[in-house]
C-alpha cells in the first residue's frame, strides 16, 4: 500500500460517507493540502506527541473513574455480571468531549430538537448513529446509470441523521463559544482551530468536531471492549498478563511510563488489533492510473476496496489466524516490523493521526483493569463475536464477572 499510494491514494467514497463527510474530514479526504493541513492541526492541538501531555492527566482520571465504577457496582451486587461498555463509554466519550471542545458536556440544549438532550443521547447523535449510517448501502452506488431513480428510504435516514447531527454539534459549539467569551479559556482542539484559522467557516469547523469526537470515542471502545472479551475467554493469558504487571509494577498503579516495560501487555493490544480489526474493511479507492498490485494488473478506474480482516486471517501470514495470541507477537520468531502486518494505523503518509493516543488509552485502560479485577465471562457468552456498524463493535455488550484482586490475595 504505501509502495503503490500514489496510484491508489484517491477516495471514492460510497454516498452516505460522502453525505455525511462532505469529504471534508482527516481521514477520508484524498491526500493535498487540505489534508496536511488538517492533520497538521489536529496532531498539534490534540494527538501528537506534546498534545498528548496536556490531556494526559484527564486520561489518567478517566481510567480511574472507570476503575471506581467497576468497584461499586460489584460491591453493591457482586453475583450478577456488569456491562462493560455502559461503564467505559460514558467516561470514554468525556474524555473525547474534553478533547475536542474543552468540556465533558453532560447535556446541551439543541434549538432544533425545542429541548435539551442528555450525554447518552448526545453520544448515540454524534457517535452511534453515524457509524450505523455509514454503512447504509445505497444501491444507485452499484448501478450509476440509474442514479436518477430515488432512494427514499436511504435518503431519510442518511439526510435525517446528518441533520440531527449538525443541530447537536452547533448547539455543543455554540456553548463553547460563550465560554471563551467569557474568558473561559482551555486547551482544546476547537480553540486551536479557532484560533489558528480566522476565515473557517461553521461547516468547516463543525465537520472536523465531528470526526474528532467520533474517531476518539468509537474505535478505543472497540479495541478495549474486544482485549476485555479474549482475556476474560482466556484466564490463562489473563494470568500472564497480571504476573507481568505485578512483576513490573508491584502495588504501584500502572501509568502510560510503565507500556514500554510491559511486552506481553504490548502484545494483547496489536493481537486484539489483529483478530478484531476496528475497522474490517477500508473506504473505498479509486485507482488513478494503471499500476500492479499483488501481482495483477489493475487498470486506472477500478475502484478497490481493502479487506483488513481478510488480511488478518490469512494463513499464509500468520500460524492459526482464528486464534487470539499474544504471544505470536513476542519470542525470537517476532521482529518489530511484523506489528505492522496488522494495518491497524495503516501507514506512510496516511497513517492513523490518532495511534499514539489509542495506544496510550487502550493499553493503560486493559492493564489498569486486570490489575484491579479478575474477569470472567458471562456463561454463554464464549461464543458471541459477531459485529455491527462501519466499526467492528461487538454485536452483544460485554457482560463479565468481576473480583477485585484484593479480594483474592
């Protein structure tokens, strides 16, 4: 991919993608100046390496209000198993709140709805419902010489939910505005980009808002909720990775400067990255000039799309894909280059402006969570891997029985 990106580069983005991105978002939009720009702001303001020490202390407390929740509902009914995802996503979406507009908005009044709305549903608007809406399929796409004929019934969802969406997002920066007005001014992605871009417009702004709560919010739920699944289905890797910790870390807490002492940590998130691919299956591209990929010639015109999962379970890659290993990812027979055959951030010049902070946030959050707990799954739930929407969220919420390791020493 990043050999032939200058044949491959050009999106073609299916119609509800293009509705609600305006192909004015980071990660969708084809490589030129809009691009580099863009994420020139975003990694300066929010997910490169300095940002990410100005939000480190809110990544830190969001773990451990997480951790505390998890304590006292097994406290107050220890027999019955918790919802994991109810717990994390709360103060996972706050976290991507405080990021992006400088305040975990926990409800905002929308002039359109004629009524405030709460964080959950301001999370289902901005979040749930466009990755539901992304993979609406229309089917005008596959046949273009009927793109006259109407969709109704694709077209009322996609444009509803985009028009919820905007009204969300416009009443959330609206009261952000206030607030500096007021003086009240913190460090955030939107007031970077205020700042440093004077004739922005509304839209503009309101898209790149969009995506950056979105892309914070969604994918490290994926990816954590997915690590929780395989080590409560399997104890004995559980076992290990809490050896490693105490080993490493004793009774002292663990922190974003204990990851890289932690190797079997380390390799639980790019296996969970490998066996259960945030995202399955890129965007759509449209090849630009004729180039050969694989060994086949493929002609200038032909849209292509790239099957991450597919790649992940190939067997003439990786030894027993349909097993979750972590340790396929350590021993002499692993090299650091091989954490790159996962495409999990991509690579070159369009890689993942977000990997540093879903590292950070994925691998503190797991290793946080086996120290303090033993997991175990739900009985019947062993078997429940199925997906939903654009991103591979599990189909059924991770249900588990939790023991506080206190309660085992």
């Amino acid at each position: 991919m990043v050999e032939k990106f200058s044949s491959i580069s050009t999106r073609k983005l299916p119609t509800a993608m293009s509705v609600l991105t305006r192909n004015n978002m980071i990660a969708i939009s084809d490589y030129g100046d809009f691009h580099r720009y863009s994420k020139r702001n975003i990694m300066m303001s929010m997910l490169g390496f300095t940002a990410q020490k100005q939000f480190r202390d809110t990544r830190e407390r969001m773990v451990s209000n997480v951790v505390c929740a998890l304590h006292k509902l097994v406290t107050d009914d220890p027999q019955s198993p918790l919802n994991f995802r109810e717990v994390y996503n709360n103060d996972l979406f706050g976290l991507s709140l405080t990021e992006s507009l400088g305040e975990d908005v926990s409800s905002v009044y929308v002039e359109e709805f004629g009524r405030e709305i709460s964080k959950k549903e301001i999370f289902e608007v901005l979040v749930h419902d466009m990755m539901m809406c992304a993979i609406e399929a229309d089917w005008r796409d596959y046949f273009p010489y009927l793109s006259w004929v109407p969709n109704k019934s694709f077209e009322t969802k996609v444009f509803t939910a985009d028009a919820r969406r905007n009204a969300v997002l416009r009443a959330l920066i609206k009261r952000q505005k206030e607030r500096i007005a007021r003086g009240e001014a913190r460090a955030s992605y939107m007031e970077y980009l205020l700042e440093e871009n004077k004739e922005m417009t509304d839209d503009q702004l309101m898209l790149l808002l969009s995506e950056s709560i979105l892309a914070a919010a969604d994918t490290v739920l994926v990816t954590t909720e997915w690590a929780m699944f395989e080590l409560a289905k399997n104890p004995e890797k559980q076992v290990r990775l809490y050896q490693e910790i105490r080993e490493v870390c004793g009774d002292e807490t663990v922190t974003e400067e204990d990851l890289p002492r932690l190797p079997y940590l380390n390799a639980v998130f790019h296996e969970t990255l490998r066996r259960h691919s945030p995202v399955p299956v890129l965007t759509p591209r449209l090849v630009h000039r004729d180039t050969t990929l694989g060994g086949y010639d493929v002609p200038a015109g032909t849209q292509m799309m790239i099957n991450i999962y597919g790649c992940h379970m190939d067997d003439k890659v990786w030894e027993s894909p349909e097993e979750w290993s972590p340790e396929r990812f350590l021993g002499e027979g692993f090299r650091g280059a091989d954490r790159f055959k996962t495409l999990g951030f991509g690579g070159g010049r369009r890689v993942c402006a977000g990997s540093i902070q879903a590292v950070s946030i994925t691998s503190v959050a797991v290793a946080r969570f086996v120290q303090e707990f033993e997991w175990r799954l739900r009985d019947g739930d062993e078997g429940k891997e199925d997906t939903m929407q654009f991103t591979a969220l599990k189909r059924h919420p991770l249900y588990a029985h939790l023991t506080p390791r206190s309660a085992t020493k």
